[in-house]
C-alpha cells in the first residue's frame, strides 16, 4: 500500500525559492529566553555595555584633542595635564568594566547555548514519543535523525555566535550614529549613503546566500537520510551486489550538497571583501570631502554647534570606520541568520507536529476480584486486571479483562479512497487463538494494527471486554496487549535489560521464568556473561533465531492477557521453532492470541482460521472445516497455491 511522505522542506516565496521564516526565528529567541528569563536579559545587559563602551572612544578622543590644541595654543601644560590624565582614566576604567562585562557575557553564552540546545532536544525528543505511528511511517529515519543533528546545530551557531554579534554590534552602530551626528550631520549624510549602497549589495548577494543556505539545509537531512538508510541495508546491497549503484545514487546526493554549499559560501565569501572595499572607499571619500570643507571653511551643521575642525574631522573618521566595520559584520551574519532560520523551521515543523490524539477515559487498573465477582481497584499488582469506566452520571463500574475482542463491519484506508480492509468482522473470544493468513499485503498487520489503534478505523466498531476502544486511554490499551513482531529489536544494554523491557518493574527472577517460558534460557546461559551480556547495535551478535527469543520473553514478561504474534517465527529455523513454539504454547495459555503467519503450521491449532485477499476474509473456521471445504486454505495448505 502507497503512503505519502509528509516532508518538512522549508517555505518558498511567491517565486519558488525557499525564504527564511522570521516566525521560526523569533520564536527561537523567544525560546532562549522562557528558558532563561533571569540569565538572557543579564546577557543582553553585559553586551550592550560592552558595546557602548567601544563605540565612545572618539568622544575622549575629540575632547583630547581639543585639550592639546588649547595647550599648543597657550603653551600651558600643567593646566592640560590633569584633564587629559582624567580622561585617561575614566577611558581606563571604562574599558575594565567593558572586559568584565565581555567575559561574563561569553560565559553566559556558553551556559545558555549548550543548555538551550539540551532543553530542545528533551522537547523534540519528548514531543517525537507522542507522535503516531502514521509520521514515522511516512517519514524516513535519516531525515528525522537531520533535525537533532544538523538542524539544531544551526541553532547553536545562531545563539552563540550570531545573536550576540547582532545585539553587539546594532548597538555599535545606533551609538556611533548618535555620536557621529552629534559631531557633523554633513559627514554623517555622505556616510548614510554609503551605507545604503552596502545594503542594496548585502540585499543582492546575501540574498543569493540564503537560497543556496536553505537548499543546503534540504541537501543535508537528504544524504544523512540515504547514508542511515544505506547503512541498515549493507546486507541487501551487498547480497545483490549493488554496490556500484549504491556509489552513483550517493555521489548524486553528495554531489548536489556540494552545489548548494558551494554556491552558498560562494555568495557569503564574496559578501565580505566587496563591504569593506566600499567602507574604505567611503572612508577615503570622507577624508577627502571634511578636509576640502574644511579648507572652505563651509559652515558646520551638528548639534554639538561646534565648528568643523581636525579635532572632529579625526575622530569622525575613525568612527566612520567602526561604523562600516559593524555594518559589514551585522552583513555577514545574513547567512547564519537564514541558515538559523532553515533549521528552526525545521526543528518546531517536529515540535508543532500533532500529538496522536486520545480521547479514551476508560483506565486498566490492578483489581481483586472477589468469588462472588465484586471488583475492587487495588494499588499493588495482583495478577488480575480490570476497566475502570467512569460514566457521564457520575458512576464508576469495572469491568474484568478477559481479552474478549470483537470487530464488527470494520473499514479502514491509509489513504482516502484507497481501501485496505472492507467489512471485516473478528470476533475473539477469552482463551480463543485466531490466525489471520493470506498473501503479502492482504490486510494481515493492518488488523493488529487498528487493534493497538495505531491507526483508527473508518468505519464500523471494534470492543474490548464490550467496551469501544475508542473509550479506552492508547497507553492503557496497549499496556493490555502483547507484541512480538516478525522486525524484533534490541535495544543497546544487557540481555536482562532487554526482557526488562515489557515490565520495567519485573524482578530478575521473572525475567528469567520469562525466558524459560519462551525457550530463551538455555542459549542465554551459554553466553559470556548470560543474562549480563551486553548486546549493541540492535543485537547484532545474535542469531535471528536468538534475538526473537528474546523479543518473545520480553512479550512474556509482560503478562498481558491478549497476544498479537506478526510472523513471530517467520525467522527462525524449524528446530528453534519447535522449540518457540512449545513456550508459545505456554505463553498463549488462557489468553486470547492474535497470530499472523506464513508458516500454516504454526496456525494448524488455532481455534479460528481466517484467509484474508485484498483486505476481505474469504474464509472462516478451524484447520479441520476449512481443510473439509477445500477452498483456498486447502490449497494454500497443500501447495497449490502459494501465500505470495
């Protein structure tokens, strides 16, 4: 069956081309600072002094100079001396603050960064658990992997690097703007016309920058996706000697990741050298129009009211010089900005993705059922469970767990328009073993799945010990229900830890009657350290046979009164499975078991047989009936027709 991926590519503009999202980028600084409402502010304080500080120099400097040119003048220099060794000092004392001011702030920085960057993983990580099974069957693995690697760093360049840098130097340049006015609004226009061509060349190139930024973002998660999805098939590629192929499809990938970056640094590299030739063309530019002003003598327009002379034609060079110097640097953080802002967008697409709903109020409890069938909750675990239901008119009944499962006139379509189930009835009985057989893509998993409600039915109705699932909470639902699928995986951590896994609570002695039950111990007690071995990379060095075993006494160890069996032996070989099956029959004792299977003869003991064709049950019953009605399970069964 066909699902459509939901990707999350950045916007486009009205012309196709991917634009950076402010939204995503607000919403990130937004985030810094729920996270660190006292920290953030106290940053931005220390950054904005240490700024300021750096931009008033030329103030003492004009003020210096004017003290030496009356001490030229007069010749008085003790009179000047103090006032220069004040200004000295205040300038002194000024730049100390300034360098304790930048070295809280950079260590704030570094506190906040990598804290924002651990608090948005919990949040991506923890938002990614209640997502449904749907996003994750749609999406692939190495693209999903690309937010908390890729995506987020992104992130962590925009906080410690760029943010600052733009609070840092914005207020630079609003100060040196100030001050530069304050001195001469003639020089000040020149220089404000200068600055306005750095921004119609910062608006082209940076442009450019930001579109190939975006795209490499895209090109990114896409070779991450296929290297983790190469990675996982290294049997299949070799199997089938594709190699080669592998190789070409790869290099394709890689070889557009090259194009965006190059583009992208191409642009940004040649950002930089084209702003500060035209800063010092402007500075030249200045130097050469204040000094013919002043051998004009024209009238000096400013709102100190002073007269245009070297001692502001000086110090308002060197401003004008650290004022194109910032305004080339706030130009340079263009390309993280919308790198940022192609990776935020990214990471909250995640975040922003909706929860699996669950409207259900109806809770499994632990329940001491008394002989005359009175339940009553119980806060410790008793072996018998049973429904909490509360009801619209304030009442409270339970309802034992027996396992009983029915669907009725059940539909059901991954996509609209495209059925996969049609009018599927299931009745499963406490106790009953229903098997479910067919080709590949009947519908077989589809129904386990509607079961756990992975999915939701279209239409009809599915019940629990006669309650509508709907009703029952997901987590209490599937906590019911017992799983051991045909994929086992391991989860990197010992053998013990891994049968743990169904019941976190379990004892060491049930997880080791569980794997007894399953037929797991004996190869469990052979190994180096037994239960204590540790096992990495999904379990990798054990047989197939092995780690479902293992999956099949982590299933046990859980308990539940309902079993769904996906092609639980599919895997194994025919002694193991002897072995399997034996636990299995253990295991299915006095619970209702759901099983889907290839091999017809781990169903031939089920109590209900059904033979499903495109998602439709064309026949029902025990092994004997339909065997008697030689239809096509007794074909399936003797050969002549085959499950594919």
């Amino acid at each position: 069956m066909s699902r459509k991926p939901t990707r999350t590519l950045p916007e486009v503009n009205s012309k196709g081309k991917p634009k950076a999202d402010m939204k995503s980028l607000v919403r990130t600084v937004k985030k810094l600072f729920e996270f660190y409402p006292r920290l953030a502010p106290l940053t931005c304080v220390c950054i904005l002094f240490s700024a300021i500080v750096s931009a008033i120099p030329s103030l003492f400097l004009q003020k210096v100079l004017t003290v030496i040119g009356e001490w030229a003048s007069s010749g008085n220099w003790e009179a000047a001396k103090p006032v220069i060794g004040k200004y000295i000092k205040i300038l002194a004392s000024m730049y100390v603050l300034s360098m304790i001011s930048m070295t809280v702030y950079t260590q704030l920085m570094a506190i906040m960064t990598q804290g924002f960057l651990n608090k948005m993983r919990q949040e991506v990580f923890s938002g990614m658990q209640d997502l449904p099974i749907r996003y994750f069957d749609t999406n692939k693995t190495g693209d999903i992997m690309s937010h908390y690697t890729n995506d987020i760093d992104t992130l962590r360049q925009l906080i410690s690097q760029s943010l600052p840098t733009l609070i840092q130097s914005l207020a630079i340049v609003i100060t040196v703007f100030v001050i530069m006015l304050y001195f001469s609004v003639w020089l000040t226009l020149i220089l404000v016309f200068g600055v306005i061509c750095m921004f119609f060349v910062s608006k082209k190139i940076g442009g450019g920058a930001g579109k190939y930024f975006v795209l490499q973002q895209r090109s990114v998660a896409a070779t991450e996706g296929y290297i983790q999805e190469m990675m996982n098939g290294q049997k299949v590629v070799k199997v089938f000697n594709h190699e080669r192929e592998s190789i070409e499809q790869f290099d394709k990938l890689n070889d557009r990741l090259f194009n965006d970056s190059m583009k992208a640094n191409a642009y940004a590299n040649t950002l930089g050298p084209i702003i500060i030739n035209i800063g010092n063309v402007l500075y030249v530019l200045l130097a050469l129009i204040g000094g013919m002003l002043l051998l004009l003598g024209v009238p000096n327009l400013s709102l100190s009211g002073k007269v245009l002379d070297i001692t502001i034609l000086v110090p308002f060079l060197n401003m004008a010089k650290q004022f194109t110097g910032n305004v080339n640097t706030l130009s340079q953080q263009v390309n993280t900005i919308v790198m940022a802002s192609a990776g935020a967008q990214r990471v909250f697409s995640l975040v922003d993705q909706p929860p699996e709903p669950d409207n259900g109020y109806v809770t499994l409890v632990n329940a001491n059922i008394a002989p005359d069938g009175t339940i009553t909750e119980s806060e410790e675990r008793t072996g018998h469970w049973a429904w909490r239901h509360p009801h619209g008119d304030g009442t409270l009944t339970y309802t034992e767990l027996k396992g009983d499962v029915r669907m009725v006139d059940v539909d059901f379509a991954y996509e609209e328009g495209i059925e996969v189930l049609h009018n599927i009835s299931v009745y499963a009985e406490p106790g009953q073993k229903v098997a479910f057989v067919g080709a590949t893509g009947a519908g077989k998993t589809t129904i386990t799945n509607l079961i756990n409600r992975f999915y939701d039915i279209a239409d009809g109705k599915i019940r629990y010990d006669g309650i509508n699932v709907n009703k029952i909470k997901k987590a209490d639902l599937r906590r019911s229900l017992g799983l051991v699928l045909q994929d086992t995986n391991l989860f990197t951590g010992t053998v013990m830890d891994n049968i743990r896994y169904g019941r976190l609570e379990a004892t060491d002695e049930e997880c080791m009657k569980a794997a007894k039950l399953a037929g797991a111990d004996d190869f469990i007690t052979r190994l180096p350290q037994g239960y204590e071995t540790e096992l990495t990379n999904n379990g990798a060095n054990l047989s197939q046979g092995q780690r479902q075993l293992i999956a099949i006494a982590r299933a046990a160890v859980a308990d539940p009164p309902v079993m769904i069996l996906d092609e639980a032996t599919s895997s194994i070989d025919t002694r193991t499975e002897a072995i399997v099956q034996r636990g299995m029959d253990k295991l299915m004792e006095g619970r209702t078991v759901f099983v889907i299977a290839h091999r017809l003869s781990t169903v031939m003991n089920s109590d209900v047989i059904m033979v499903l064709d495109y998602g439709k049950i064309i026949e029902r019953g025990n092994h004997e009936k339909l065997i008697a009605e030689k239809g096509v399970y007794y074909q399936l069964y003797t050969g002549a027709f085959e499950l594919e």
